[in-house]
C-alpha cells in the first residue's frame, strides 16, 4: 500500500493536524517514459502556510482533497525513462507521497557522494540558495556593515548568518530561546545573538546589539521584529523581506506602525524576495555554496523527523520554533 | 529694513501662524568676495515640516529662533565677488530674508531667457529633478507599464504623470479636488484620476482604474492611499516613497495594515528616494527636463502667492491642498 498526506480543510489561524488526513491508496507503476519514486527526505517550509490559503500569491494554492508537496528527495524504485536509472536519487517538488509515478520534467539528480542526500533540501537546496540570493540580489553586503537577521537559528537564517561573516560583516541573530542564541554564536560564527522571546525591549536590544547601527536586514519573520529592525536602520539600509512567519496564521489583517516615514528619511531599500523569481542563478549560488561547503566556511545543522506519517505535526512544529536549522522529515 | 522670518516653536501637530515670526532688522552689506542677494522666488515645500522636528533626518533640523530657509531665487544686487555680477538671478538654499549677503558657494546663476525664474524652483528645479530622478532610479517605468501617481495635482505629482505619459505608460493620479482631476486629464494628460476625498473606497477606485494593476506607484502621501496602491500592486510592483504629507503633522505614531506578506508575495520594491542622494544625476535630468519643456512635451503649473510676508500662510496651504502645482512666494 501507499501512504498519501491530504490537505483536509484550509487552517484558520494556526493549523492543527486535523487540517490534514492521511490516506492508504494503491501503490502505483511507472508506465513508459515514467519512472516510480520512492520518498526518502521530506522538506516542510513555514511558506507552505501561505500555499493552505486560497488566495492569489507567488505559487498556486493547494487544493482541498488533494495531497500536498513540497521539496522532496527520492529514490528512482522503477525506471522506464532513459534518462534516469534504478538507484538514482532525485529532487524535485512532488507529492507527499511514501510512492509515486513521474515523467521527470522538473526533477534533478543528485549525487549523494557530494553531499548528505538531506542537505540537498537544506545548505545545497532552496535554503541555502534562499539565503544566497537573498543577500546576493537585495542585501548587497559590504565589508564592516552590520547584518541583522531574525530565524537566525532556522534554516535560512542560519546561512544568512555565516555568509554575512564570510563577507566581512558584523552578525547578530535574533532568535528564540538561549541554547539557539548560544549556537549562532558557537557553532555559526555570529557576532552576537538577541532572545526575542526574553527581551523585554526588542527595540533596544536590536540598537544595542547594533552599536553603528543595521545596514542589512534580513527578514524572516515580519510584525514586530521587523518595526524593531527599522527603528535602527542606518541611511542606504536594505531589508530584504524574505519571510513573515509571525503574520502567516493570523486571521484579521495585522497592523502596525506605518514605515513609509522612515524608508524616505533614511532612504531605505525593503524587497520583498521569492527565490523563485531568480531560477537563472541557482546554478551559480549553489556553486558557491558547494564550495564553502567543502571549505568548511559554512556549518548547517537539521532537525530531523523520523517518518512519514509524521510529516503534518513537523509542519505544525516550524510555528513553535522546534527546528533548530533546517526541518527535514525521514520518510 | 529687512523682513526676515524666524522659526519661533516647533509646531506640535499641524502648524500655524504663530510657529513663525516676522521680525525687521538691519539690511546687511556685501563685504569683500561676497554678494548682496534680493529675494525674488521662494519655494515652500512640504518637506519643510519634517526640517521643523528636531529629530535625525536626511536634513539637518531648523533651530528655533533661527531664520527659515527653503529654495530660494535671488538677484545680486552688489557684487564684490568676481564671479557675480549686478543683476545676476541665482538659486540656492537661502534664507527667509529679503535681503541677505553670500559668498556665493552653493549658489548657481539661472538665465531668464531659457525659462521663466519661478521654473527654477518647479519644473528645472529640485520639483521636476525629483519627478524624474525618482522614476529613473526606482521606478524604471516600461512601455505599456501602469503609474499611479498621488499627489497627482501637485508640483512633483503633475511632472510625474507627464513623464509616465512621454515614455508610454498608462497614468493614473490621486487627488483632492474635482477641479485637480479634471486638470490632470485636461493639461497633464493622465489617462485617469480619482478624487480621494469624494471616494467612498479607495482601494475599489485604485482597482478600477487600474485594470491592469499598478506596476510603479509614486507616493507622494503614505498612509491610506499607500495602502491602496499595494492592494492592486503587481508582480515586481516598484514603489517610490518620495513623501509622505499624510503623516507629516501626526504626532503620535501612525500605524496601518502591515506590508510585509504583500511585498513578499508579489516581489515588490519599496525604496524611499530623496533627490540629495543624487546630486550626481542633476546635470542629465535637468538637461532632459529642460529639453521636454522646449518640445511642449511637459506643461507645469504654479500657484504664486504674492508677498514675502505671506511664505508662513503658503507653506501652512500646502497641507490644506490649496496649490495647483508648485507653490511660490513672490516677495
């Protein structure tokens, strides 16, 4: 048999795992020019939230009763496609499926001799080119800038971080509880770390851990970090809004303070940025991640769940800040 | 005797007549290497205001019990510096005195016969270099692409629309008054325009005149109509946050619908544009703007108030949208 993850309803506010249903089907064959995968490395992604909505966005909308899909690292089981062989890994968006069937248009072979198969979905996959781009596109480092960045433990974050350091910046890190904070300084190379969630200023936490002020920010959260981010923003300052976890299940429009006075007077460049708008370039960024990779210039840490049934709660657990780095499900 | 006026309180909220003070003093003289000026043109600008916060800007605030200063046009009338002579016109930033002493750094001598004097503070002045230099630097408008411009009536706002006219785009303006709409389709050729003050909703009314959606949006006013715009953005939408009038006078933090998921969702760019940033780039935009005025590809618009006396109540006017285009004192 063949487990399959469907989403049931659209969440409102946070999801729960009743917003999913895992179902038995028939295992399926690979007809000519098919080959059939089996599911070894699940990626869950806090930008997937956004796909539950059924609102116009940068990707289509998942459907209710169908299976969801993500990032997914797959063994070829059958081949009847020359371009692939049995034992071949691929990687490639496809359904949350233990088996499936695909013609392999949009899928890449991996080669797991390079690299741990999981870290294709991680520091050599669309976190890691996330976090290339991003600063590469928008951020635009100089040497002896400050590089701010929130979700500094989580994937994304977490190689912002070290490629902020590689570029000659200073790095603080905000994140959420103090073994984190401790890790973006010890294992990442952070010039300094910021615990959201016991701060009892976030606003001059951030200007004080930012003494010459944040000439980049990377956004990987929204709402009130973001207005802190803002409140000590130096003049030609760019934020790079990559993520907004902390709007993603809100159900009322949030508010805040409006930023349009700050972005004239200190002229500040904010760019909303979706690595999928920059597919041209993925060659050269993974390039570069490959090789600092093997320089030993970038660490990369994930949080690994054990089985596919278990995809839905490993989702659930990105809003409670449970990943440290990248969260990734063992099928 | 010589008029000077002074900035007597910081204005708490919306500023009034008695912010300012006229006070009589002795008229200066020219000393060796330096000219004696008369006031012919002021500028009053919306800008001003945030100089009147004593907070960090791009501008160094206005101290209190110090003259004003603001755009002014002059004419030399002693000249004990070789490079002035009697009856030379110059522009600068001088102060709000009719008559005041230079040695002539900063200053540039504008020639009568090219264009009216007044123009060099509108249309060939900072106004028109900020209309186009804003649209060059971010808004990098495409043939076929649609502008929406608020402020639309005003000084900047009109030059913004007739450029996005002369380089083939669909133009949209936000203003005040039916009197203003009429005239942007009348004189600046826009292709549309929508009164926000008889709207009963501007986002709807942002939506229907835009078909399309909104690919560049000049702000001029923040707020709500900021809000507006960024419900009908595009994919790769590009906002020019040039001012924002609406907030100018608050004196408590303004807040509103968080921006954040939308740049996301749609790759917008938000950048806050002063034209100092670009000293540089004034040669080649006034060149240009100088060259559309002369092929009557660019009309512009002033409301002169008569009166050195009168520069408070005109700046107080530009809050209460009492100009139709740049406004000038005629001292």
């Amino acid at each position: 048999m063949n487990k399959v993850i469907y989403l049931r309803n659209r969440p409102a506010g946070m999801p729960s795992l009743s917003d999913f249903e895992l179902k038995e089907e028939e295992k399926p064959k690979a007809e000519d020019g098919e080959i059939l995968i089996k599911t070894e490395y699940l990626s869950v992604d806090p930008y997937l939230r956004g796909r539950m909505r059924n609102v116009e966005s940068y990707i289509e909308p998942f459907k209710v009763n169908e299976p969801l899909e993500s990032g997914i690292i797959g063994k070829v089981i059958t081949s009847k496609n020359i371009n692939f062989k049995e034992g071949d890994y691929v990687n490639g968006i496809l359904k949350w499926k233990e088996y499936q069937v695909s013609s392999g248009a949009g899928l890449n072979k991996v080669d797991k001799n390079i690299a741990p198969l999981s870290s294709f979905l991680g520091v050599l996959g669309l976190t890691g080119i996330t976090a290339y781009l991003g600063l590469d596109k928008i951020g635009k480092l100089k040497v002896g800038e400050t590089l701010l960045v929130s979700g500094a433990a989580g994937a994304v974050g977490s190689i912002v971080g070290q490629i902020g350091k590689i570029k000659g910046c200073r790095v603080v890190g905000i994140a959420g509880s103090d073994e984190k904070i401790h890790k973006l300084k010890a294992d990442f190379n952070f010039d300094a770390g910021i615990n959201y969630k016991t701060s009892s200023d976030i606003e001059d936490d951030v200007k004080k851990a930012c003494p010459n002020g944040v000439d980049v920010y990377f956004d990987n959260v929204g709402g009130e970090i973001l207005d802190a981010a803002l409140a000590s923003i130096n003049k030609f300052g760019r934020v790079i809004n990559c993520g907004a976890i902390s709007l993603y299940n809100a159900t009322d429009v949030p508010t805040g303070p409006r930023h349009e006075g700050t972005l004239i007077k200190k002229s500040v460049l904010m760019q909303g940025f979706t690595v999928r708008d920059y597919v041209k370039d993925f060659g050269p960024a993974m390039k570069q991640l490959g090789a600092w990779l093997h320089e030993g210039k970038l660490q990369y840490e994930e949080t690994v769940v054990a089985g596919f049934d278990n995809t839905p709660q490993a989702f659930l657990d990105l809003f409670k800040g449970k990943n440290k780095g990248k969260m990734i499900v063992k099928a």
